[in-house]
C-alpha cells in the first residue's frame, strides 16, 4: 500500500482548482492568463464573502459550523502545504510570481518573499478561524 506524497497531492489539488478556474471562467477571451486574473479577483471575494456568510447568518445553524469547518481546514492546508492552493493555481494561469497578499506586503512596506507571503497568509488564515472557532463556542455556551 503506498501513500500519495505531500508533493503530489499538493500537485493534485492544484490542477483541480485549475481545471474548475477553466470550466467556471471559460467565456472570458485570453485563455490561461485571463483565467488566473479572473481568479486573482474571485479569491478575496470568495474570502470575504464567505466570513460575511457566517457572521450573517443567524447563530447555532449547522452552516455556521460547516463554514468554520471549511476555514480551520484551509489553515491546515497552509500550514501542510507552506502554501496557499488557490494561489498557487493562480500562478499557473497566468505564469507569474504574484500573490493575492503582495500588494498588503507592499503597504506595510515589506519585500515580497515566500517567508512574508506565508506568514500573512498563515497569520490571516489563524485570525479568520480562531474568531470563528470563538464564535461557535459562544453558540454552544448560549
């Protein structure tokens, strides 16, 4: 029995996210490299959309818990993977070293490097499900 390597999975995942990133943004024109701007865009939209979500909707309901869930496992995949998969994708698409955090990293005046990139991505990813987790624990105790 063998098991699937860090590497290829992370490899895996990713040309997933590509492939949904052509299926889900094949009617805009330029091919990869409009696919990976259109999903630069969509990721902090999916982001903010998401916690809008959950602090939205109404307490003690089991989407609170699910999209919680699905936060506290995107932390765990930054921390496994160094990484963030969506991006990664991103850089696929469009052949380019850019993050969705370079332009925070360049407000607070700091050089874009993949430490910096991945301590703010792991230090947001921490930040976003440690509220949620507080969250759903004020749930519970209420």
């Amino acid at each position: 029995m063998s098991f699937i390597g860090m590497e290829e999975l992370r490899s895996t995942l990713v040309k997933c996210i590509v492939a949904i990133a052509r299926v889900l943004f094949y009617w805009i024109p330029g091919g990869d490299n409009a696919y990976g701007i259109a999903l630069s865009a969509f990721h902090p939209v999916l982001i903010i959309s998401w916690v809008l979500i959950f602090f939205l909707y109404p307490y003690n309901r089991p989407l609170r818990i699910f999209i919680c869930s699905t936060a506290c496992l995107t932390l765990l995949s930054h921390l496994y993977f160094r990484s963030c998969l969506i991006t990664r994708a991103e850089q696929i698409l469009t052949g380019s070293k850019d993050t969705v955090v370079d332009p925070v990293l360049h407000f607070l005046n700091i050089k874009p490097s993949n430490e910096t990139r991945l301590a703010i991505t792991v230090g947001g990813s921490i930040t976003v499900a440690s509220i949620m987790l507080f969250s759903i624990c004020m749930d519970i105790i209420s």
